[in-house]
C-alpha cells in the first residue's frame, strides 16, 4: 500500500547498499536504482551521498528515513488491521531461524503453517542466531527461531522446546564404542566447530567452560558454518563434533556416523524471539502459537536415540 518508491528507499537506507537491497526485495539493482532516483527526484534532492562504492544518507535522507520508518510502519499496521476485520490471516511474513532449525525443523512447520493459512506469504532468512536476533531487534524480521540464549533485552523470548546436543564421530574412530563422553575426553581430541555467532557455538562453549575446558585449547582442525559441512568433515575422519541429535538422525539409521551422548548431557532451549515494540498482528500471533504447537509435539531426539539404540543392539 505504501508508496514503492519509499519502500525501496527504506531497505537501501538500511543496508546502506543497493546489492544487499535488491537481495532483500527479489528486485534487480537497476530497478533499486531507478526507484530511488524517482524519489531523490520527486524531492529535488539527494538522499544518499556515493563515493568510493560506498554510500550514505545525506540530512536529507536521514529526515526521509524518519518519516519512512513511520509510514512504512503504520501502513503495514493498517493492513492488518483490515484484514483482522474481515477475519483473515492474510499478508507477509519475514522470518528469520538459525541454520540447525531452518534446515532440520522449520520446513515441515512452515509447510503444515501454509496448508492452515493460505494467504500467508512467508519468507525465510537463514543465517546464525547472532545475526537473527540482530534482524529481529532492528525490525527487519518479525519474528526469529534461534539456538542460543538471547543477548537483547528488549526482545520477547517463547522457550519452545529441548535440544539434545550429542558428539559424533566417524564408525571408525576409537571413542565410537563408548557409552558416554566426557567435557575432559572431548578435549584432547581432533575437533570441528561451527563458527563464531553461532548459537550451537555459543552452547558448546559455554557447557566446556562449565566443565573447566577453556574452548580455546580444543583441537580444532576447521571451523564449518553448517551442520552438514561438518557432518561430511567428521565422516571423512577429520574429527569429532558436537551437533544437535536432530541433525544427525539419518546419519545414524544408515551406520555413517555414531552419536554418544554427552556426560553430562548437554541440553539448550529452542527458541521464538520477537520485538514486542512491533506491531503484534494476528498473522505474527497466529505464527508464534503454531510454532510453540508445533515444538511441544518435538519428536527430534527420539529416532536418534532408537537408531543408536538398534544399532549397538546388532
């Protein structure tokens, strides 16, 4: 409903790159430029300064991105308040999940999410829970799934259920027959991490601080920024990890790797965040409730464990 022209102003002034604007809008950056060259012209002014292929607003674009923001706002809220009336759950919606959920949980979720509410024209950001959470608080996602405890206060957080994190390790290697495994023996062994700002990082950390194992002193042969990069590392015998028991399921069925679980096991909250400065729509409610539905009926660790379990049986 709001003008494009502003609307295209509005991404660029928060990207602070014509590039990343484009990507953000599914839009050529020829036809980015060319909406902002309208609005610069409809107010004979420039709105941003380029130089050295980098660009800024100038006063006048941080007086339009004042009123953008605003505007933008409450034309988004008019929507859907209109569509609150005539009882529908109708509009889009920016999510944003960390790469453990957006690859292992959230499709099967945003697919039962679409059959209820047609209309809904969901999008999906991945990336590490640091940088959801950053997207969240700025307003440039409505709503977040992320693995690690978050870091903004302003933030509303919905706990939506437990995730098992488990070490694997290759069928080969000489820890794969063991019942359990220690902070102490994972320490002195070659190890592939996930990469700083993730939120399984931030867990794993954390839990060998707690067992009084500085992360700093692992072994680390290669930081991945996927589950599956590592999954394929630690099949290939570069090392051991720790991933979440949900990630590594089919692995197991199918003899590829061994999980074991952690001693003590190692256990974080998924989590739903979202800006409660915001405007809460019915289509957002509507998305929080089904996610916390949806997670409280969370059957993720239980293959696996049935898997480990028939397979030590043989």
């Amino acid at each position: 409903m709001a003008d494009r022209r502003l609307q295209v102003f509005y991404t660029v002034a928060r990207q602070l790159s014509f590039t990343k604007a484009a990507e953000t809008l599914y839009m050529t950056q020829p036809a980015v430029t060319f909406q902002v060259k309208q609005l610069e012209e409809h107010f004979n002014t420039r709105l941003f300064e380029r130089s050295h292929g980098r660009i800024s607003l100038t006063p006048a674009g941080h007086l339009v991105m004042g009123y953008a923001e605003r505007i933008l706002a409450m034309s988004q809220e008019m929507e859907a308040r209109v569509g609150e009336l005539t009882g529908q759950v109708t509009g889009p919606l920016m999510i944003g999940a960390s790469t453990t959920i957006a690859e292992y949980q959230l499709p099967r979720i945003l697919g039962k999410f679409k059959e209820r509410y047609p209309e809904v024209q969901a999008r999906l950001m991945v990336a590490n829970s640091e940088t959801i959470e950053n997207k969240v608080a700025d307003h440039s996602l409505d709503v977040g799934l992320i693995e690690s405890v978050p870091h903004h206060p302003t933030l509303k957080v919905h706990a939506c259920c437990d995730d098992e994190l488990v070490m694997i390790c290759s069928p080969e290697d000489k820890l794969a027959k063991k019942g359990k495994v220690s902070a102490r023996e994972l320490a002195i062994q070659p190890y592939v991490s996930r990469e700083m700002g993730s939120g399984t990082r931030e867990v794993i950390d954390s839990y060998l601080r707690e067992h009084d194992i500085n992360p700093d002193d692992l072994h680390v042969e290669m930081e991945l920024g996927s589950p599956e990069a590592i999954k394929g590392a630690v099949q290939a015998g570069l090392g051991v990890a720790i991933l979440s028991a949900a990630t590594v399921s089919k692995e197991i069925k199918l003899g590829e790797l061994v999980a074991i679980p952690l001693d003590p096991p190692l256990r974080r909250p998924l989590s739903l965040v979202y800006s409660p400065d915001k405007f809460r729509s019915k289509l957002l409610d509507a998305f929080i409730g089904f996610v916390e539905e949806r997670f409280s009926i969370c059957d993720t660790i239980i293959p696996m464990k049935k898997a480990a379990a028939g397979k030590s049986a043989k």
